[in-house]
C-alpha cells in the first residue's frame, strides 16, 4: 500500500545496494528513480561480490519485481553487459525486471559531450564518471531527448539522427576535442535491439496499479543528498534529484504514498570526484580510513576522499529528506584508529553556524569537532547489538541525539549477513 525510499545522504557509496538487497524479501517491488551508470551498487553475499549499476538491488531475489524508473537515464550498452553478467547467474532475470518507456537514454554523443565538457573545464572539473549522465540530462530539461518508448516507434533512426546532428554541432565548439562516432555506434545499435526485446512498461500506471493492489513498493536511491542538483554542493553535484522528492518525479509516485524513508549514512564520510568537503583527512587517519574501508570508487576505480562525519550536513540531509529512520554503515572501518572526530558545527566567516552554508567552500568553512573515544573491538564479527563495546554505543547515541532521528540498523561489514537490527 505504500512506497518506502531508501536513499544516501552523503556524497553517495554509503552502501545503499547493500541494504536495497537486505530489505528486498520485506517488499513486492524495487524501483530505480534517479541516476544511471554513475552509480555503482556493491552487494555481498555467499562469497560473491556484484556491482550494479542501472538494475535495481532487489534483482537477486527471485520473487520481486525490479523496475527501472522513467527518472532514470539508460546507456543501452552498460545496461546490456549488466544484464549478460547477471543472466549468466541468474538465467531467469529477465522474467523480473521492467524498464520504463519514459526513462531517457545515453547516446553515444551524450558520453563524448560529457568528456569533451570535463577537459575543457581543466582544473575546475566536476571529476564527472564521464557516463554521459550530465548530458543526457541537459537534452531531458531541454526536451531534446530521447526516451526508450522512442525505440519503438517507425521514426526512431530519424530521431537519433537530430539529437546526434545537434550533438555534432555542440562538439565542433570544443577545439581539439577528437573523436569517432563510426566505431560506438554498432555496438550502441546492437544494445538498443537487445532492448527493445525487454520488457518495456509504461511504469507509472504500473506503480499506481499494484499500489491500489495493497502491494509493497522500496525506491532505491543512487548518490547521495550532498550531490543532488538543487541540494548538493552545487555546481558539484550530479544531474539529477537524488532525494526524496526526485522518487515522485522518477516514478510517478504521489508524495503522499511514501511512508518510510531510510537514509543511508557512513559512519564518517567519503567523496569521489571533485568539490568541497569541509572534514576531509589529509593524513594518515585519512589514508587508514581509505585502506580499511576499502574505499576505491565501484563504477570508476577512483580513491575516495576521506573524512570524518560531518553532522550539519548530515541533518541537512535529513530535513530536506524527511528521514524517519537512520541507517549506519560501515563503522567496522572505525576500529582501532583511536580517538575519533565529530563536527557539530563550523566556524564561517567568523561565525559559528550549525547549517551548510550557500558558499560551500572549502577555505572559507572550518569545522568544529567533537572529540569522542573509538573502540578496537572487531565489529565485523558481531551479530547483535548487545555485543557492542560501549564507546560504539555512545558514537551512536551521540549522534542519535544531535540529529533527533533513530538508528535503527548497524552494517558492520559488506555481506548481507552483516548486518544488525536496533531494538
Ligand atoms: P552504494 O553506491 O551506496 O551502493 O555503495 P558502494 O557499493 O558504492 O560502496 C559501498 C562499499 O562499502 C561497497 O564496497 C560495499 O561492499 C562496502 N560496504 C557496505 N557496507 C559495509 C560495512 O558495513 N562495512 C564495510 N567494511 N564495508 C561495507
Ligand atoms: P552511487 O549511486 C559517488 C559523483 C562523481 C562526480 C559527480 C558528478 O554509487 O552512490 P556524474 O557522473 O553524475 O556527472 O558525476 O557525482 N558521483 C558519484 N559519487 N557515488 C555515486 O553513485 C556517484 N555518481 C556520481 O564522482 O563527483
Ligand atoms: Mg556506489
């Protein structure tokens, strides 16, 4: 009867995959409703690792429904080779998902754009995925774009044609910027015929139906608050609505039929790409953090910047989410690098202030941190809460008080099974 949403509230990878995949059995169906290949989704389990990308996490499980969302922007070609590895575990994978006819798709121009724009902005990139979300996303709001109900119409070659005449023209202003659209289109056509044998559904009157049906809806989020593009650290964000309000306009879903929304946090912060990040670690905490927690982009291979938890960021989030329940990851990281840093506040111009600044940017915001013991206890090895050592249970009180919103599940290492409930 009602749609839960799940999404990051940080600068995305706070393991959202992994908990999308714990919470799936509770739900009929899972629904993609924002991002596209930028997104890397890491699940564990049974000693196998997959990474996602466009698919929803719910698709391991053989009795739910996956659908990817009309906010959603699809290269036919990543979407292909994630199929081609899942099929080859799951051979009837196809039987659950369904791909919505207005999500937008990723032409082969729209990556050269996004890669032609990032090296002429030089120094001041944005540390783009170079998938082509950026683009894609300029042709949807400047309703140039094409969508995947267009594959099926007589005039679909017409169509890409346009949109590629006009992507040739805005590529011709990057000087220097060489490229060769002869040897990605096959491969890009190919994908697109693979496509048109899926199941292609109008996605928003399927919600709607199997809402009234009293069925169970999780809309899983890509990225994270901080990179949202009106909410983020704007202009480095991503190209889409990563919060709460973007699943309505990804699905076609009223707001009034969320209930539960779960927001997904690390126990300290990361960032891939470029952009502020006002706790960042440059040093060897830093360094252990990156090391311990494994932190090496999944879509781009890329460090992750490291740092600690940054609290008026994260009740930002929180507020412009209306977060109902907390999720913790990743604490097992903590472990063993002694004291650890909260920030409750930031010093900004000679003011204390407690929320995020218009200009987030870095030497103009000092964080003020909150001193508090860590533990050296392996949390990975834990399976319920009574086992944690009472710093950790303070570093969760801590926070629970600042941010007035319950933790009620604890992930203390990537497998499924690590993870625990709250009472
Ligand atoms: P997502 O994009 O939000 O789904 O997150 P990513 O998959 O990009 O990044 C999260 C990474 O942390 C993955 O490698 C996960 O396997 C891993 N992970 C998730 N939860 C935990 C945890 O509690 N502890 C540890 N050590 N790793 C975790
Ligand atoms: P998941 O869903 C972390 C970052 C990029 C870059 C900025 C813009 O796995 O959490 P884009 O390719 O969207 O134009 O890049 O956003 N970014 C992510 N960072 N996790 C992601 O997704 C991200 N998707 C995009 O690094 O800084
Ligand atoms: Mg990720």
């Amino acid at each position: 009867m009602a749609v839960d949403v799940l999404l990051g509230l940080q600068w995305g990878d706070e393991g959202k995959g992994k908990i999308v995949d714990v919470l799936t059995k509770e739900y009929d169906i899972i629904a993609r409703f924002q991002g596209g290949p930028n997104a890397g989704h890491t699940l564990e389990f049974e000693g196998k690792k997959h990474v996602l990308h466009t698919i929803p996490s719910g698709v391991f499980h053989r009795d739910v429904l996956n659908v990817v969302g009309n906010g959603v922007v699809i290269d036919p070609v990543i979407f292909k080779g994630e199929l081609d590895k899942l099929i080859a575990q799951e051979p009837d994978v196809l039987k659950r998902l369904k791909i919505s006819r207005k999500a937008h798709l990723i032409l082969p121009t729209h990556r050269l754009l996004d890669a032609a724009s990032e090296s002429a902005k030089g120094k001041k990139k944005i540390g783009s995925t170079l998938k082509g979300i950026g683009p894609t996303y300029m042709d949807k709001t400047g309703r140039n774009g094409l969508r995947v109900g267009d594959i099926q119409l007589d005039n679909f070659l017409e169509l890409y044609d346009q949109l590629v005449t006009k992507h040739k023209q805005l590529l011709s202003g990057y000087a220097g910027f060489e490229y060769n659209l002869d040897e990605l289109e096959p491969t890009w056509f190919a994908a697109i015929e693979y496509l048109r044998s899926l199941d292609i559904i109008d996605s928003e009157p399927y919600f709607h139906t199997n809402l009234a049906a009293g069925k169970t809806i999780l809309a899983e989020g890509a990225q994270g608050t901080l990179l949202d593009i009106d909410f983020g650290s704007y202009p480095f964000v991503t190209s889409s609505n990563t919060t709460c309000a973007g699943a309505c306009t990804g699905m076609g879903i009223a707001p009034n039929t969320i209930k539960n929304v779960y927001g997904i946090f690390k126990a300290y912060c990361t960032r891939v790409g470029s952009g502020p990040f006002p706790t960042e670690l440059f040093d060897t905490t830093g360094e252990t953090i990156q090391a311990n927690g494994r932190e090496f982009g999944a879509t781009t291979g890329r460090p992750r910047r490291c740092g600690w938890l940054d609290l008026p960021a994260l009740k930002y989030a929180i507020n412009i989410n209306g977060v109902t329940e907390l999720m913790m990851m990743k604490a097992d990281v903590l472990s063993g690098i002694g004291n650890l840093k909260i920030c409750t506040a930031y010093k900004y111009n000679g003011e204390i202030i407690d929320h995020l600044p218009y200009k987030l940017q870095d030497d103009l915001i000092e964080p003020i941190f909150t001193e508090v013991p860590g533990w050296d206890e392996d949390l990975m090895q834990m399976t319920s809460e009574d086992e944690f050592p009472e710093t950790f249970n303070s570093y969760i009180a801590f926070i629970e008080k600042e941010v007035g919103v319950p933790i009620t599940l604890v992930s203390v290492g990537p497998d499924r099974a690590q993870t625990i409930l709250r009472k």
